[in-house]
C-alpha cells in the first residue's frame, strides 16, 4: 500500500467506529437536555487567537500548534482546543449581549504536534461545552455533573473526578509569590527555574520523576483561597454532593494560565496508563479579556472521545454492534426481484429498521453469505416463485426457520418481530 495516514492519527473504522459515535451521543445528549446549542467553528482560526487564548507559555502554544501561511499571507492555526474559538465565535456573534449565561457545546476534530503514543495522538476528538456571562457555582456545579451524566451513561465506572479551586485575582498572587519563594530553592534545571519565574503554577503540572520528588512540601492553592473563593468552592463541593457526584480533591490540579480562576477539575481514568485523563476543564474568568472582549465569565470542559473509547474498551464495555449492524439483508434472485427488493428496503428504512442488500448480481449462495456476515437478524428473500405469489420469504438467520410472508405484510411483520 502506498500510503498510510499521517503519523500520529488513525483511522476510525468500522465496526470500532461505531463506538466513537456512541461517546459523542452520550457526552453531548445531557448538555443538549439543558439548553446548551450546537456550535460549529472552523477548524483552523489566526494564530494569534490561540496565541492570546491559550498562552503564549504553555507546551500547545510553544510546541504543539500546527501553523502554517495561507496563499494570503495570513498566518493559521489549526485549533489545538475548542475554548478561545468557541469565546471568539460568542463574542463575533454578540451572545454575550443576549440572555445569560450563553450555554453552547461542540464537538469535533483538535490538532496538536505531540509526542505521539497511546491515547495521545496528533489529530484527536472532543466533545465540549461552555456557558459564558454567569459567575454562579451551580453553572461549575452543573456542567461537572453533566460530564459525570455522559460518562456514567457509557456504563463506565472507573471514571474518578478530581477537584480543585485556583484562586482569583485577589488571592492568587499571593499563591502564586509564596510558590514562587519555594520552587526557588529547588534544585531545577534553567528551564524550569525560568517557568518558576513566568509561570511558577505550570511547575506544579511538571510529571517529571525528578521534579515531583521536590514537591511534597509546596504551598497549596486551597490553603491560600480568600473568603469569597473559599465560600464559591464550598458551594461547588455541596451542590456536587447533593447531585451524587463524587469527588476527589485535589489540591495540586492546576492549569497554567492566569486566566483560569476558581473551580478546576479532571476526569481520570485509571486503565489508560500514563494518559489517563478523559476530559477536564474550568473556569476561566480572564478569557474574552484575553482576545480583545469584554469582561465575560466562563466556565466549560472539553472530553476526549478517543480516550473515552479507550476508556470503555479497557472496562470490557467495548461491544460494538457487529459489523455495521443492519437488522435485515435482502437477496433477490433476477431483475424484478430486485428491483422490488430495491423498495421494499426503503419501506423498511423509513420504518426504522435497518436494511441493507446482495450488491453486485451475486448468485444465491453468494447473497446468502453476504447475510450472514452481514450480522442481520431476518434475511428477505425474493425469488421468481415469491414474486408470482406476491410474497417473500423471511429467513431467521439465527434459527434457520424462513417462511413465506405476503409483500404487503413485510414491513409490519419484521418492524414487530424485531421489536419483540
Ligand atoms: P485539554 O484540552 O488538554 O484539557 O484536553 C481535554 C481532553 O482532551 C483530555 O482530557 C484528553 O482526554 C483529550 N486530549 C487532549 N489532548 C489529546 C491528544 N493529543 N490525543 C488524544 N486526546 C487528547
């Protein structure tokens, strides 16, 4: 074969593709019931957006960005994230001039040039939402248990969600000074003593076997919340709890960027090895300030879908519908058969019942092979004898059993049989 895909992605395929449908239904369905609306950006925006929105320090923005000039001379980015395109395309349109909080989600392809391994890949899949305009920690509340509701509706249990609170721009800096006197007197390498100096909350993040061994005894966020975030948190804590959402916290969660305030959190997995999360997020009240908006509180979380898969896979909940999964296959046996068969089959899908068909004028055994790879509970048979008599013979493939059934009964009979 000439070409594979690029390095770093893969393929969905049939039948494990069904599954990444599966996680994008069930991550999005409970956002959709509380009023969150579809949003669809462009996959690629100006590279200052991500360069503003997410951070000219952090790891995505320094290493990971796929950029590139246009034939106009612009520079473009395809979107490492969802967030700052999707604040952008709130702020473009005006919502945040509309009722609040503006609750939108979306759902689509991310690009980042990373280290590529398991559950880490170059082209990769999210489903998010964001509710914008509102400081109010039952939006926190809501959008984690959310999350929670999606994941939980997968069948997966293994799902833990970590918890934390970062602070504002009144406690914050002075988190962040007594950070900074402790990570100084560490023994870091230049690198990391110049993030101590730029962005001492990023060194928290730091997953290196050398670092984290120095760390046990840093300062931690929770112990500097002032009043008003000590109280949001707490209220975050107890609506989560009367939800049934349960909670780890963890006080060294940490986002790097100044303007994530207040509630961040994680969901791990802990059968994905060293990529355990599936999804995480936060709040985020700095943003619009960021790319050029108004004051516009946010709160939001982005779920990976590839991961999930993984997720559901590793909890042995990975049984996709076999094959494409179509519930009835039809073979006919000459021209008007086929023709009429070419129908019937449209009757059937507009009643809901998945139907597919013997292409490409197979002969009898061929067609009756392609039912039973096809995984197809009924097969429809029509020969020159069916037709004369008006009627077709409807085979269960499991039993063997076939019998006649008039061709005006046929869609009635198998949508009843199939939802017996
Ligand atoms: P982030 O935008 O980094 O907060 O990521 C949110 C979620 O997207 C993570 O928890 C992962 O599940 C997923 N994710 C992020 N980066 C990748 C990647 N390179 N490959 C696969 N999934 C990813």
């Amino acid at each position: 074969m000439s070409f594979q895909a690029p390095k770093g992605t893969f393929d969905w395929m049939p039948p494990r593709s069904e599954l990444a449908l599966a996680v994008r239904d069930a991550m999005s369905a409970p956002v959709r019931r509380a009023g969150y609306g579809y949003v669809e950006t462009p996959t690629f925006e100006d590279t200052a957006l991500f360069a503003r929105g997410v951070g000219e320090s952090t790891d995505i923005v320094s290493k990971e960005m796929y950029t590139f000039e246009d034939k106009g001379g612009r520079s473009i980015t395809l979107r490492p994230e969802g967030t700052a395109s999707t604040v952008r395309a709130v702020l473009q349109h005006g919502l945040q001039n509309g009722p609040l909080p503006a609750k939108v989600w979306y759902s689509g392809s991310f690009f980042r040039y990373e280290r590529a391994q398991k559950g880490r890949y170059r082209h990769f899949s999210q489903v998010g939402a964001e509710a914008l305009g509102v400081e109010d920690p039952a939006l926190d509340a809501e959008l984690i248990q959310l999350a929670a509701e999606g994941f939980a509706s997968l069948g997966l249990t293994g799902v833990r969600l970590l918890l934390n609170s970062l602070g504002c721009a009144a406690c914050r800096p002075a988190y962040r000074a007594a950070l900074q006197d402790f990570l100084r007197a560490l023994d870091l390498d230049d690198a990391t003593r110049a993030r101590v100096e730029l962005n001492p909350l990023r060194v928290l993040d730091d997953k290196r076997p050398e670092v984290r061994a120095q760390l046990g005894g840093a300062p931690l966020v929770t112990d500097h919340l002032c009043e008003a975030c000590k109280g949001y948190h707490e209220e975050v804590r107890s609506l989560l709890t009367d939800a049934g959402v349960a909670f780890a916290d963890d006080p060294r969660l940490v986002r790097g960027l100044d303007y994530y305030t207040r509630t961040t959190f994680e969901f791990v997995h802990d059968g994905l090895g060293s990529q355990s999360a599936v999804g995480g997020g936060g709040r985020y009240d700095g943003l619009s300030e960021m790319i050029g908006g108004p004051p516009l509180p946010g709160v939001g979380w982005a779920i990976g879908v590839d991961r999930t898969v993984l997720a559901l896979e590793a909890e042995g909940l990975a049984a996709p519908r076999s094959s494409g999964g179509v519930q009835v296959y039809g073979v006919a046996l000459g021209d008007e058969a086929r023709r009429l068969l070419f129908s019937l089959l449209i009757e059937l899908r507009r009643a809901g019942v998945t139907a597919d068909m013997a292409f490409g004028g197979k002969g009898l055994k061929g067609a009756m092979k392609g039912a039973d790879r096809s995984g197809a509970t009924y097969a429809v048979i029509i020969g020159e004898r069916d037709l004369a008599a008006g009627a077709a013979q409807v085979k269960d493939l499991a039993s063997g059993e076939q019998a006649a059934v008039p061709l005006a009964e046929i869609v009635t009979t198998l949508k009843e049989r199939l939802t017996q």
